[in-house]
C-alpha cells in the first residue's frame, strides 16, 4: 500500500513512498480549513478554474477515496510539472478526501480492492461497465470512485490518450471498444456510479465521531490463527492519532503495536504502526456511528501478508461478543473456549447440547471456560448468549469434518526480481473445514462452515506442461502453516530454455479427523513480478 511517486522521464512506479499512510508526518493544518482550500487553489486552479469558493472544473465534478485522490495528485506532478513539497501533497489529498470523498455505504462492497486483499475474485456489479473497463484493471478500481457523465466520458478518452492500444489489448478486437465506452458504457457509469448520491449528501451532513478512546479488538490472520488484545487512541492533531495496541494469539504470541493514523471523510483510517518486529500499514473503516473499527492490516511492502481486524469501544461501550475460540466444537468432546467482548457479565449460555464445567477466568473482556458438548449433539451453529448480550453463530457444533476447502480458492504468488526492487510474493494458504448440512452430502449449498484447522501442506505440478517444465523443482516450496515462498525470477539455467522460476502448481492440504483423513486441493499460480503496482489497482 502506499503512495506510488513516478520519475520523471522513465514513465514508470517506483518504490510506493508512504506519504497517503504515514501519519506522523501529516501535516497539522485542518482538512477544510481556509488554507488548504488556498493550497488548492493556488496548485490546482492555474488549470482548474473555479467557479466559486470550493469547487473547481474537473476537480469537482468526481469523488475518490484518499489513495484514488493521490493517484491523480501524483500525476499532476509527473505528467504536468505540478511541483509540491511532501507536506502540500498531504494536505491536499487530505482536503479533497474530506470534501469530495465516498460515503462507508459507498465502498463498503469494494473494500477488498483498498486494503489489497490477496487473490480475490471479483463479481462484476454491472456487467456492461466490467466487460468493457474491467479487462485491464480491477472493476473495484471503478466502483470506488464517482464523477458526472461528462466525467467518465473524458476519462474514455483520456484513456485513448495515454494507452493508444487499448482498443486493440486485452479481447478488444471483438468489439468497437472507443464507440461503446463513450457512448452507452458513459452513460451508464453516469448513472451506477454518478457524483450524485443520497448517501454521500447525507454523510456530509452528519457530525462525524472521533475514534479517540479505548477499544477491545479481534481477528484473525491466516498462517497463525485468531488473535483479540486492546487498543489505545490518542489525538495527535486534526483528524491525526496516536495508537497503542497489544495483541495476543491464540498460539500464545503476543504483538505490541505503536504508530499513528489519520482519519479521512470522516471514516477512512489509514495507520502506520510498528507491530512486533515489522512495519504494518492499516486500511480500516470507522463504522456504526465511530463504534466499531473494522477492516484489513498488512505488512508493508508485502500486503499478501496480513490480518482482519475488528474493534469496538470498550470505554463504556454496549456490551458485546465478538469471538469464540475456537469457533468449533466437536459432539462428545471437552473443550476449552474463550469468549472475547466487552461488558461480558452473567451466566454463559451457549447452546443446545452445549454445558459449561468450570469457568477458569473472567473479566469484563474475555471469559475462559470448559465446556462439554454432548455426543448425540446435532450439527450446527450456536448462539453465545450472557446477561444483555448474544452473539448468532459464534459456535459452531459438528460431528465430523465432511469437507476441506483451500483458502483463497485461487492463490497467486509472485517470483521476485533477485535485487531487492521487486521483492517475492508469497501465498499464504489456510485449510477451512465444513460439516455436511441437513441433506447430509458435502459440497452442497447447506454445508456449514466450521473454520480454519490444521493441515498438512504438499505440492505437486498441475498439469502436464507443469511436468515436463518440473515446475515443483523451481517454482517455490511451502512451509507447515501454508505459507507458500516463492523463489526468486531467474532466468535459470538449469531450466528447460532457461525460463525463470515461474511456474504452475497443485497444492494440497490433508486433515486429520480422528481416524480419517479429509483432503482438498487448489491450483496455486506462481507468476512475474508485478511492475506497475499503483496504490488502487
């Protein structure tokens, strides 16, 4: 994540530079204060005229998410000699985030596409637009921005402008592409994602919530397994915070994390803190009025490795319940389980077939207890209940593993460039196991969905091209808890046409269940290296 700057005359990204997501050197001028609307007057307006105090040609006529903003800041400098100091960069996107920015309910379908969520499958929302626009970049690169018909219109034609093969590249030959996207596929993006909204004009006019104060956490991230721990939030300046958090692992490791973060529009948090030994960046949403903190952290320079994050108020929240650990008990078995919320008081309820034993420790924040599930307990989820709270679905029973699917279904991993420049990306892969549902056959649209187990990682080639080029010897290997490391690009020698290490796998994943081993088994890509990575993409 990060910003990408470009150099002047090689037309190329370099390495992301971390002036969207490193707060602490965020400027402390207000984002709709007087002086950053004349900071964007006198950068912007010598091109952009204005038609009256705030809104400008062009710049008005769209609304970004922070990172969709400082794409186009980024281009004004490389493509049209805008010259700006670090700190003018920032508070420009800064101001244009606040007052031309996205509502939550406006990007709360494509957050998977701001907080790099590794090997997604998108589903195009409309099937027009994502046929003609998605073909060379995301589909939630479009849906997270808005502009007037006219707007998309000059986009078309911007894109002409600056690709001149993209009516020919990626399927264009089967199709006028320059006449239907400026014509029909115009108007439609006008109107599935115009600068209008009822969303966006009431979000305006609400009274927008600080996330000061303390907060109680949850998550999970793949390779180690859930985590729950506490935050701390500080103001450090307009709309600029501090934060402490400490994280513990169910496997027993325990994380301090300290850095700061910005909010934008609002509701769009974007952190940089120093996490265990590694520095992590934090793309999460300010939700349900500045009560819940939710979304996706990840290492920088190396987003495939990450975690998802939950967090509500513990400063004299609602009560509430937001895990179990594990989330799956098995019919006749004892188990010891963790319940992590906040205000957790009274007596424990968790179910049909379901007896607490012993509590072994309480706090309003984390109940550990043993329980025993009874052996002729039926399939299926439970509601965690104590006094004023209940949590749907936060346990799961089940009397076998049916099923095991790999998750993502379609992991990519990255060789890298040797040098440093273009590090590797790996795949980190996680076995999820289900339970057959009421008609009693695995695969089927009533499976219950137990959660992540432990597997035994293999690999082997996919297909027969995959052989013959013995792309298990030099693609990568993986290591116990999914992680797949790939090597690095090559050209290798020792290859068949010295091709580099890129290559076409089979992973597979066996769990144990009792006495029965439940196998599944994915197609992992290991690919080249990604040479333009922009912040959307």
């Amino acid at each position: 994540m990060g910003i990408n700057s470009r150099s002047h005359g090689k037309g190329r990204w370099l390495v992301p530079a971390m002036a969207l997501i490193a707060p602490f050197i965020v400027s402390s001028a207000a984002a709709a204060s007087a002086k950053a609307e004349a900071l964007v007057s006198a950068k912007c307006g010598t091109c952009h005229a204005a038609s009256e105090p705030g809104k400008w040609d062009r710049i008005s006529d769209s609304r970004r998410t922070p990172e969709g903003w400082d794409m186009t800041v980024a281009r004004m400098t490389y493509a049209h000699g805008v010259v700006l100091s670090g700190t003018e960069r920032r508070d420009i996107v800064k101001y244009l985030a606040d007052e031309h920015g996205l509502a939550p309910q406006e990007t709360a379908s494509y957050r998977y596409i701001l907080d790099r969520s590794p090997s997604v499958i998108e589903h195009f929302e409309d099937e027009e637009i994502g046929q003609t626009c998605a073909r060379c970049h995301s589909y939630g690169r479009i849906a997270v921005q808005r502009r007037t018909e006219g707007e998309w219109r000059k986009l078309v034609h911007f894109h002409v402008g600056q690709y001149p093969a993209i009516e020919i590249q990626a399927g264009g030959r089967d199709r006028n592409w320059f006449e239907i996207a400026s014509g029909d596929v115009s108007q439609r993006l006008g109107k599935v994602y115009g600068l209008q909204s009822e969303a966006w004009k009431s979000w305006k006019e609400t009274k927008h919530a600080s996330p000061q104060g303390k907060w109680r956490l949850v998550g999970h991230r793949p390779g180690w397994g859930g985590y729950e721990g506490t935050a701390t939030v500080s103001p450090g300046g307009d709309d600029t915070y501090r934060v402490d958090m400490r994280i513990k692992y169910a496997n027993g490791k325990v994380e301090n994390a300290k850095g700061s973060s910005i909010l934008y529009a609002g509701h769009e948090w974007r952190a940089k803190l120093r996490q265990g030994d590694k520095d992590i960046l934090q793309v999460f949403s300010l939700k349900e009025g500045g009560r819940e903190l939710a979304g996706r952290w990840f290492e920088e320079g190396n987003d495939a490795i990450g975690g998802d994050f939950k967090a509500v108020r513990a400063d004299g929240g609602t009560p509430v319940i937001l895990s179990v650990q594990p989330a799956m008990a098995r019919a006749g078995a004892k188990e010891t389980l963790t319940i992590n919320g906040v205000g957790l008081k009274g007596e424990v309820s968790l179910g049909p077939d379901v007896v607490v034993s012993k509590v072994v420790s309480r706090t309003l924040e984390q109940l550990v207890v043993e329980v025993e599930v009874a052996r002729d307990a039926e399939t299926g989820v439970r509601t965690v209940s104590l006094d004023g709270v209940s949590s749907d679905g936060a346990l799961k029973v089940y009397r076998s593993i049916d099923l095991v699917k790999i998750v993502p279904a379609h992991p990519m991993a990255r060789v890298g460039d040797g040098g440093g420049k273009l590090p590797k990306v790996p795949a980190q892969l996680e076995a999820v196991a289900y339970a057959a549902g009421a008609d009693g056959k695995p695969g089927t649209d009533d499976d219950l969905r137990l959660g992540v187990v432990d597997a035994k990682w293999g690999l082997a080639n996919l297909n027969e091209a995959a052989e013959k080029m013995r792309d298990l010897d030099f693609a990568g290997r993986i290591e116990p808890n999914g992680l797949f490391l790939p090597n690095e690009a090559g050209p290798n020698p020792k290859r068949v046409f010295s091709a580099n290490n890129a290559g076409e796998l089979l992973v597979t994943a066996a769990v144990q269940d009792g006495d029965r081993t439940v196998s599944a088994q994915a197609p992992l890509i290991v690919t080249v290296q990604r040479w333009n990575d922009p912040p959307i993409r």
